[in-house]
C-alpha cells in the first residue's frame, strides 16, 4: 500500500519537532539556585550537589551564601565546615590547592594571604606599597567576616588587624630605609 | 710477687684503658655539647639584627644628651618666667617708654639669648647621637627587613611562633608621644632596646621601626630647630642693640628679615591629608 505524501510530510515534522524538544531538554542549563536552608552543614550539602551538577562556575557566588548562612549561626566549629568543604572542593578538582588555601586563609587564618610573594622587600613590596596596603585592608574585612561573624574568634581578629598596623609602620619604616640607600 | 716487667707492662695496658676511657668521655662530652649548640642555634635562628650594641650606645647617649640639655635649660626657663611674671606684674604692657620697663625688657630679652645659647650649644650634639642612632637603625631595617626579607617572611616575624596574648602584652609602645620629655622618651627606648634580648624578633622589628622614624621626625625637627634659633638669635641681637624698636625702625629690621630670612608669607603652604585618609579605629558591628 502506498503512503499519501501529505501524510509523510506530517509525520517527518512530529519527528523533528520531537527531536528539537529531546535536545532542548538536553542543553538545558542547571539552575544553580542558592541553598535555601539556614543551617549551615544542609547548606554545605545542597551546595555540594550544585557544584558537582555543572554549577562549578558559581564557586564565588556560592562560598559568599555559605558564609551568609553561617553568619547568622556563629560559633567556632564553623571553621571546620568551611575547611572540610574546600578540602573537598580540592578532592572533586573544582578548586586548585592554592585557590583553596586562599580562600581559607582570606577568612579563617590571622596571616594575610596579600602578601605572599617571592621577592624581598625593597625590590618589590616598597615599590607597590600603597596597593598592598590596600589589599591587605580589603582581606582584613575578609578576616572581619571570617574570623569575628563566622567563628566568634575574636581574639584572632584583633591579632590580624594588630598585625595590619604593624606591618603598615614597619614597611614604612623599612621603605624609607630602602629609598635612603638610593 | 710479679716481676718489674710484668709491672711495666700492666700499668702500661691499665694507663692505655684510662686514656681510651677519657677519650670516649671528651667525645661523647663533645657530641653533646655540639648537639647543645646545634639545638640552641637552630632554636634561635632566624635572628635578625637590628640592634646592634652601637645603637643601644647611641640612643643612652641621645638620652644623656638630652637629659644635659633640658638640665642646663631648666634654670635658664625658670629664671625667664620669674622676669615674665614680674613684667605682667608692673603692668609694663604697653608702657614701654618707661626706663624701667625698658630695662626689665632687655633683661627678658638676655636671658632668651641666654637660652637660645644653651639650645645652640647642646644641639649639635643632639643632632650627631641621634643621626648616628637613625642611621645605624637604617643600615639595619634596610638589610635585615628590606633586602633579606619576603613580605611574608616579614609578616611571620611580625606574627612570631606564638601569637597568643602573652605575645600581645609584649608588644611596645607604638608611636604619638606627645607631652613627653625628651630625654625620658629616650631613656624608654633605651629602656626596651637594652631588654629586647627576652622579647621576640616581631617586638623588635616594630621597635626598630617605631624608633626610626621618630629619629627621622627629631632630626628634622632640631635642623629646623637650629635654623630657628639663629634666626630668634639675630632678632634678639637686634633688639637688645636698638633696645626697643620703633615704628621705623621695624621698617629696617622688616628689610633685613627679609634679606636674611627671606619673607614670611612667601613661604609655600604645606598641603593637608585629603578628607578620609585619617586612620580611623575600629569599631565592630557587634559593639554595643
């Protein structure tokens, strides 16, 4: 029996318009809603599967709800959270070891992570003296928010903003040594 | 009874075995002693110096400098006041016709040249413990801080093996002194430099930084000072040649300040900080 060719035509249609809707549900991008929980170990979770389900370009957005959240129920073990999920960040390749370490230490850690470097003082930090001063005192409020809102650690807040002042009178007085040898 | 060879012999091996004994005991003395040492150097290194024993001798000389100074001005300041007192008390303000006014003016006047004397004397001295001091201070920040040192290395220092509070409370004095007398500001310094020996390197680094640059504001401040004082110094000359001035003659002595002195108001204005850059203490949120 032969086919009428209107009634191919139709049925050549339904099957490219059922393809087109199978592929669009395959690109279709994750959400990558923020976690909705205020606790903070569900929230670690429901950020866990996000990141894992291709929200792994959202690290940023997601690390600043997680520290929201956390703000909102301080206590000292919160520390452990964080680290335990950047370890795991590390583990599951959506973070290098270095960016991990710099994302702890910018909040958790009473070093500041402004000033790594591998040239000495003169040569390199005098010369930038202004900027490091400035990034340092952007990642003091980093610590701020870590350290005091997050983990109530007080004592390790008023260590690093001590440190702040030390270091802006020491590198003053160091560069001005520095400039003098010239 | 054994025969005198037998003797020789066995004291021989005996005084052999003591020797060997010995030396076992030097070596194994030797051995721990080195460890002793090694532990001791690997305990302590790095140490950085930035006090080297000249410049604990600079600031205690700065100190007894000042301290000589301040001695030599205080009869010459009380006696000052006295004349002031007694010149308010005559009501001589603005009766300055009267002889004895005038003569109890040029009195005022001597005794000031007496004290910008003494000031112009002690200075120089000043001016060389407490330049040496910054200098040595310099040499040192610059090669132990500047050129050995990584920000981060510094920043290690700074924080030391123990930043517990034990390690705060050791922590000096930072800078703003006003109000306080010279030589007692130099007997504090000389105070913390000469018993830094028990604190850590990071009491030391800000210690040495803080000193610095007080030397380096002093130092100014006394060249400024001197220039001051030969200044005030020929004013004083003046007057005390003239006695007191007249409006023409103010009108000479204005033409020699500017000649000597150049002109007051042509001297250019010292820009202030831009609004907010002034430190401001910090205060949590969660102050109450």
């Amino acid at each position: 029996m032969k086919k009428s060719p209107i009634r191919q035509t139709t049925l050549l249609a339904a099957v490219i318009c059922l393809a087109a809707v199978l592929a669009s549900c395959a690109s279709t991008q994750p959400t990558c809603a923020s976690p909705q929980t205020r606790n903070l170990d569900a929230a670690i979770q429901a950020t866990q599967a996000s990141l894992s389900g291709g929200c792994q370009a959202e690290f940023d957005r997601y690390y600043d709800d997680l520290l929201t959240i956390a703000e909102g129920d301080p206590k000292p073990e919160n520390k452990r959270a964080f680290s335990e999920f950047l370890v795991w960040s590390t583990d599951e390749g959506l973070l290098s070891t270095r960016q991990a370490e710099d994302y702890y230490n910018r909040y958790f850690n009473v070093k500041f992570m402004s000033l790594k470097g591998d040239y000495n003082n003169c040569s390199h930090t005098c010369p930038n003296k202004q900027k490091v001063l400035f990034d340092m005192e952007r990642e003091l409020s980093e610590k701020e928010r870590g350290l005091l809102n997050v983990s109530l650690d007080n004592e390790g807040y008023y260590r690093a903003d001590r440190l702040y002042q030390e270091v802006e009178l020491v590198l003053e007085a160091t560069c001005t040594a520095c400039a003098a040898a010239r | 009874m054994t025969s005198p060879a037998l003797h020789v012999r066995v004291t021989t091996r005996r005084t052999v075995g003591y020797r060997k004994q010995l030396q076992l005991l030097f070596t194994t003395i030797l051995i721990a002693g080195a460890c002793i040492v090694t532990q001791t150097a690997s305990a302590n290194t790095p140490t950085i110096r930035l006090f080297p024993t000249t410049v604990v001798e600079d600031l205690r000389q700065t100190g007894n400098v000042a301290r000589d100074m301040e001695t030599g001005l205080q009869e010459v300041i009380g006696r000052l006041d006295q004349q002031q007192e007694l010149y308010i008390e005559s009501k001589c303000d603005g009766a300055e016709n009267d002889a004895g006014c005038t003569r109890l003016a040029r009195q005022i006047g001597a005794t000031y040249l007496e004290m910008l004397t003494i000031m112009e004397e002690r200075l120089p001295d000043m001016e060389h413990t407490v330049n040496n001091t910054r200098i040595s201070l310099e040499k040192g920040l610059r090669n132990e801080l500047g050129r050995k040192m990584t920000p981060w290395t510094l920043q290690e220092t700074l924080i030391g093996t123990n930043s517990s509070a034990t390690a705060a409370q050791a922590v000096p004095t930072l800078r703003g002194r006003s109000g306080m007398r010279l030589s007692e500001r130099f007997k504090q310094y000389y105070q913390l430099v000469a018993t830094s020996g028990a604190k850590g390197d990071q009491s030391l680094a800000v210690l040495a930084s803080d000193i610095y640059l007080d030397m380096e504001e002093t130092s100014v401040l006394i060249e400024r000072t001197r220039q001051e004082i030969a200044r005030a110094t020929l004013m004083e000359q003046l007057n005390q040649s003239f006695g007191i001035i007249t409006p023409e003659m103010i009108e000479v002595v204005g033409g020699v300040k500017s000649i000597l002195f150049g002109d007051e108001g042509s001297q250019p204005l010292v820009a202030g900080p831009p609004p907010g850059s002034i430190e401001q203490a910090y205060r949590s949120p969660l102050e109450q």
